[in-house]
C-alpha cells in the first residue's frame, strides 16, 4: 500500500451513502429502550424489547454485509468507501466532518462487531431473561455497539475519540449492571477510573501530533514541488472570497499523476496518511525532526498513544480493570472484554500504523509492552480458580501477542 502511494498518490474514495446506517441503527434501539423500554416491558412484555435491540442488530449487520459486497468488488488498490454528511465544525484550514469511511481494516472490525454483537444479543435474551431491568441492559447494550462502530468507522480522529469515550462509559454501565451489589459497582468504578488514565496519554498524543503537524506548515514557506492551487471539491476552501483566499486556506501539493495532497494540519486520517507516506509533502522528514524538550516528537506520540491503547486492550501495567471487569453479565464479557472493546487499542495503533513505523523508539515501546504483557498475565492466568478470571487473563495475555 505505501509503495502503490509513493507511486500514485493518494486513494480516491467510492461513495457509499448508506455507511451511516451502520451505527444508525444500534443508536436508535438504544434510544428506544433508554427512552421508552420499561413502557414496553411494562405494557407489552420482555418481548417487545429485546425485539426492537435484536432488530436494530441484524439491520446494522445486513447494511455491513452489503458494505463488505462493494468494497469486496471493488479494485483491491482502491478498496475505500466514504460517506460524508455534514460538517461538524471549521477553524482555519482544519475541517472535520461528520463522516464515515470504510477500507479493509475498517471493514473486517466492522463485521465483527455487527456480527458477534447480532449473536451476543440473541444470547442475552435467554441469560437475562429474569432480569428486572431487561430494558436497561438492551439500551446500554446496542449504545455500546453503537460508539464501537463510531470508533472504527469514523473518518477523523474526532469521531474516532467519540467513539473511544462511548465504549468507556458503556462499559462502566455494564460492568456495574448490577449495582446494588458493591463488588460489582467497584468493579464498573475500577474500569472507568483505570481508562481515563490511558484516555488521557491517547488525548495527549492527539494533541502533539496535531502541533507537529502544524509546526510543519509554519515553518515552511515552500514545499518541495508545492503548487499552491485550489483543489475542486475539498472542504477547506468552501466559501473562498476568491482564489487567493482558497490557495491560503487549502495549499496542496500536485503529484505527477495529477493528483493533488492537501499539505498542513488535519484531523483526516485519510489526508494525514497521504502526508506522511507521499515523500513529496516533505512531512515525513520534518516530523522526524521534531524535537520536544530534546525528545523526540515522534517517540512521544507513538508513546502516548499506545498509552491509550494500554488502557483499553488491558497492557501492563493498565491490565488491572479486565479481571475484575467479569464481575458484569455475562454477555457483557462476551461482547466488550473478548471480542471488540479491548481490541480497540489494537485498531488505533493498526489505523496509525504510518506514524509508528516513522519511529523505531515507539516500536520498541508497543513491542516490549506487548511481550512483557503476553508473559506475565499468562503466567497470572495458570494460577486462576475461576473460569472466567482465566479467560480474562487470557484475553490479556492475547492481545500482548497482537500488539
């Protein structure tokens, strides 16, 4: 893929209207239940409820299923679809919209999530079945699935940190489903506290990422091939007075084949994967000439955003919240502690896989924590009585190897 991009410049996006229904779906169940669900447990039984949550699950997944059929028949070099909707706000020449994106990575997680959760939420019918909150637990849980597919789907890192906050909360929800129960209720409490502080280091890598990236607009009166045109159709210079004032906005650089890079901060990951692999742009050698404090700048991302990673896929030594989280339902393990939430982390660091591979020092880091992880929760997990606290351990020591 980066030598197809070195070649060709960036990939063009296949529009896809109908990807917003993907997490449309899980939303509204969620809202149904929330809003209305103990009216109809009340009036129309457990029935009605898990009816309206199953149902939003199997439309999410068939909308998912004709996704995978488009970008399965689509050119393997150009496999990405794209549905934008509106913009979600503007400040200078950064852009974010409310957009989703689909490209094989994305798709893959996408499927999982639809259809592992469709066959959790039929599972849960029957284990929850003399639940009194029936209703609560369907609405936390299609909302859980609704910030999953935000996070993978989202076209920005905006979105994708809407996402990773959703998953927190819906887990801390679910954790302590049962919060009567003061072991169960620590237990929701430990989750929530323990992912805040790898939220922080991730929210902390966005942010130096976002400065480096502006210090390399700031510092560069030109670019190397730069020709500062307006590119038809990109969002920053919507509403340009006139060409100067769209040239300002959006400076792009034209690539042999035509194709132009829009060059400067943003919040896209599609727009900083052009940037940073298409040598042109000259992004790439002035990110590994940050500096911050003498440290260098692209170290310190990589670092803190597996920080975040750390948090949600459970890595040393921010592990301590998963064993206990099997204290909820379980469903709820099922769902958020063995198939999507804890691969989160794994996602990010694979959709960011071109900043990582920028700096060996960040590789190191994800290296040695996996591996380190991988061994040392196996080895708590040989010791463990309870089936589930050996799962846990499991799924730990797992995705150490994926890392």
């Amino acid at each position: 893929m980066e030598h197809a991009l070195r070649e060709r410049g960036p990939i063009a996006g296949h529009q896809a209207g109908y990807l917003g229904l993907i997490p449309f779906f899980p939303l509204v169940g969620a809202a149904i239940n929330a809003l209305v669900g103990w009216k109809l447990q009340r009036v129309f039984g457990k029935r009605a409820v898990h009816l309206v949550a199953v149902g939003a699950m199997l439309a999410s997944l068939l909308v998912a299923l004709r996704a995978f059929a488009q970008l399965w028949a689509l050119d393997p070099e150009h496999r990405f679809l794209q549905n934008t909707l509106w913009n979600l706000l503007t400040a200078g020449r950064v852009t974010v919209d409310l957009g989703f994106a689909l490209d094989p990575l994305g798709m893959m997680m996408v499927l999982i999530i639809t259809f592992i959760g469709t066959l959790i939420h039929v599972f849960s019918v029957g284990y929850m079945a003399d639940e009194p909150s029936y209703w609560r637990f369907f609405a936390w849980l299609n909302l859980f699935v609704f910030s999953m597919l935000l996070l993978v789907m989202g076209d920005n890192f905006v979105l994708m940190f809407f996402g990773w906050e959703g998953v927190g909360l819906c887990s801390y929800l679910l954790i302590a489903f049962w919060y009567t129960d003061p072991e169960k209720a620590k237990a929701g409490m430990k989750a929530f506290v323990v992912n805040r502080f790898g939220d922080f280091g991730f929210i902390a890598g966005l942010f130096l990422l976002f400065w480096g990236l502006g210090g390399a607009w700031q510092q560069r009166t030109d670019v190397r091939g730069a020709d500062y045109l307006p590119t038809p159709g990109m969002n920053a210079v919507a509403g340009a007075r006139d060409a100067a004032e769209a040239a300002r906005l959006a400076p792009v650089v034209r690539l042999e084949d035509g194709a132009a890079v829009k060059v400067g901060p943003t919040l896209n990951f599609r727009e900083l994967r052009d940037q940073v692999v298409i040598e042109k742009t000259g992004v790439a050698e002035h990110l590994k000439s940050q500096k911050l404090w003498g440290f260098a700048l692209l170290a310190a991302v990589g670092i803190l955003l597996f920080v975040g990673a750390m948090g949600k896929s459970a890595q040393l030594p921010l592990y301590v919240w998963l064993p206990d989280a099997m204290a909820g339902p379980t469903p709820v393990s099922a769902l958020i502690h063995a198939a999507t939430m804890v691969t989160a982390g794994v996602y990010m660091v694979a959709r960011l896989s071109f900043v990582f591979a920028l700096s060996p020092s960040a590789m190191g880091w994800v290296a040695a924590i996996g591996a380190l992880t991988a061994i040392f929760s196996a080895s708590i997990g040989f010791f463990q009585y309870d089936i589930k606290k050996v799962l846990a351990y499991s799924t730990v020591s797992q995705l150490g190897f994926m890392f």
